[in-house]
C-alpha cells in the first residue's frame, strides 16, 4: 500500500492499519509455530489480546455482569467466551484477521480482497497437512513392541556371535561389535521417534526470527517511500507557485522586447 501512496488512493489511516495488520500476521504466525504445533505450549492471554488488537483495532464491549452493572470485556475474551485457559485456534485468528482486512481497508478492491482470501485458505490447507502429522501419531502399542522386541534381539545377539568372533579374541571385539551395532540400531529407533513429532525438533523459533527481520525491513521501507511522497506533496504547491513566477516573467520580458 505504500508503494501506491503516489495516486492518493489509500488514506494515511490506511495505511497506518496495513501496519497492523502486517503485525497480527506476523503474531498469528509465532501462535502457529511456537504454541498451536508443539504440545504442552499455551499461548498467553497478552499475545492473543494484542492479536485481536492488531487485526480488528481497540474494539471493546460492554457486558452486564450478575449484578447488573456493566463491565469492559476484550474482544479476545468474547470470542474465547471469558476462559482464559482456552487456546486460539489458527482459523480463529486467521478469520479476525481478514475481517480486519474488509472493514479497516476498504479501498481494496473485490479481486485484491480475494487474493488475500485465497493466501489464508493456502494457510490453512498447509496447516491441516501439519495437524494430520500432528493429531494421528504412530500407535503407542507399535512403538512400545517396537523396542522391547530391539532389546530382546540386541541382548541375544551375543550368543549368536560368539562362534564368529572366537578367532579374533572373543571378548574385546565381541564387545566392541555389540557396542557398535546396539548405537546403530537404538540411534534408528530414537529418530523414528522424532520422526513422528518433528515440530518439536524443527527450528521454528528461528524460521519466525527470519520473518521478523523481513517485516522489519519491509515496514521500514513503507515508512521511507511514506515520507519520500508526503515530502513531495509538501512542496508541489511551492514548486507550482515557482514555476508560475517563472512563466509570468518570461512573459513580461517577451512583451517588453516586443
């Protein structure tokens, strides 16, 4: 939006709300990789408020309590029905989000509108392939078997080996070939393991950090091509009252050759 401040289409508060907008994006974004996709995390109830904050602006509600008095309550907290303990889900988020999008925008048009729609449907598909990932791990019985079944083997393996190794000095390099191969195989067992829950050994804490640093820079540039074409508004009239000046003397001086 920054880059079309030139032809005045899009008012300063707009612009300003773009801004926001960017910041509940990047917020929904550190909900989804830190706390939705890694068990045990809970996001806190300040990072869902400035959420809400960012994407639908200071709004606020009046709710009548028991006794008939009436109290502000957040939008985060209507929305969660006042639990605090209650996680935000992604298309929660999302959803605010593009309402945000159609009531604080309304300069964009029906095809820009739809684009940012089909953005977070995309979200949302390649978050409903993580949660698949997520919400149907390998059966605990399978993996519990699994490794009992790996110890009972690696524990009568020495038996099969002694004949082998006997010429080689039985002992140390028994030992040394159980010790080699039970690594082996237990190492297998334990990346199986990660395998099946691979968010919480993924670096996603430093995939946000990068989107950070790029909407730094972005907001960043927004700003500077915000003050490069207020400037120029600035001093267009200066330079139209220069620029007549200029004209009415050259035609006083062509008249006075005249």
């Amino acid at each position: 939006m920054s880059w079309t401040a030139d032809n005045k289409r899009f008012s300063r508060e707009e612009r300003l709300a773009s801004y926001d907008l960017i910041d509940s994006c990047v917020l929904m974004h550190w909900i989804i990789m830190h706390d939705y996709l890694r068990p045990g995390h809970v996001e806190s109830p300040q990072e869902r408020a400035k959420l809400f904050r960012k994407a639908l602006g200071n709004v606020e509600f009046k709710a009548s309590s028991s006794d008939g008095s009436s109290k502000t309550v957040e939008l985060h907290e209507m929305i969660l029905g006042g639990n605090k303990a209650s996680r935000l889900t992604p298309s929660t988020g999302i959803t605010a989000i593009s309402v945000g999008i159609a009531t604080r925008l309304p300069t964009l048009d029906t095809q820009e509108t739809t684009q940012i729609d089909e953005q977070f449907c995309e979200i949302m598909t390649y978050l409903g392939t993580c949660e698949k990932l997520l919400r149907t791990p390998i059966p605990l019985g399978y993996t519990r078997y699994s490794v009992r079944f790996l110890w009972v083997w690696l524990t009568l393996l020495p038996l099969a080996l002694v004949d082998k190794f006997a010429e080689f000095g039985e002992r140390p390099v028994l030992v040394l070939a159980m010790v080699i191969t039970s690594f082996s195989f237990l190492s297998i067992e334990e990346i199986s393991v990660q395998i099946e829950e691979p968010f919480c050994i993924l670096p996603l804490e430093l995939h946000h950090k990068w989107l950070i640093r790029d909407v730094k820079q972005m907001k960043r540039m927004g700003r500077v091509v915000d003050k490069i074409f207020s400037d120029r508004e600035t001093m267009a009239p200066a330079m139209e009252s220069l620029n007549s000046g200029h004209q009415q003397h050259r035609t006083v001086n062509g008249d006075s050759n005249e």
